[in-house]
C-alpha cells in the first residue's frame, strides 16, 4: 500500500492525569465513527519528551478534496456529538495540521526497505 500524499496530523492536549479516561472513550465513542468515515489511520502515538499529556494520531488522504469529504461526513455522523460530549472536559487544546509526505533524493527508497 502506498502512503497517502496528505497527512492529517491532529494532536490533543489532555488534562493532566486523565489520559487513560480519554483513550477509553475515544477508542469507544470515536473509533467506530471514525473508522466508518475516515478509513483506516496511520497510527496513535502519545508523548513522552516535550509537551506532555498530548495524544496524536494520524489519518492519511488522497488531496484536501478528500480530507474535506471524509471530515464532512465524520462531523455529520449522528453519533459524533456524543464523542464530542463526552471527551470535552478531558481536552484542553486541539492542533491540527494537514501536513505532506515528503520524499528526498538522499533517502530514495527507505520507506519501503531498499536503502
């Protein structure tokens, strides 16, 4: 499968001490929403140097076309303002950033094993 040109790169900064509470209900209000609307995401990650409390994850698109689409229909999902509902106390701030794959010369087949 090739990486997708277009990367929505989001980060959430959670109230200290509650990120289990949120993973919980993310992965159980969110997920299936997103899941159904975006497709299949290119990996959760949390931090652990800089800026604690942050839970990433990203999703990966064709253009912006695209990523307007899906997020469309994710915000029109009946059961998204309940993940919304529940999770906004746990949530202290929001980024997100459409970000593109970029490929250079020096490092020309990396991503698939070949260097």
């Amino acid at each position: 499968m090739s990486p997708k040109p277009l990367v929505d790169h989001r980060i959430y900064t959670i109230v200290p001490r509650r990120m289990a509470e949120f993973i919980d209900v993310f992965d159980r209000l969110a997920m299936p929403i997103l899941l159904e609307c975006l497709g299949h995401p290119l990996g959760f990650h949390t931090s652990l140097v800089g800026p604690q409390n942050q839970f990433v994850h990203l999703w990966g698109y064709d253009d912006l076309a695209d990523f307007e689409r899906r997020s469309a229909r994710r915000d029109a999902h009946p059961d998204f303002p309940a993940y919304l509902q529940a999770s906004a106390h746990l949530i202290v701030a929001q980024e997100t950033r459409l970000i593109r794959a970029l490929t250079l010369p020096s490092v020309k087949g990396w991503r698939d094993g070949r260097a």
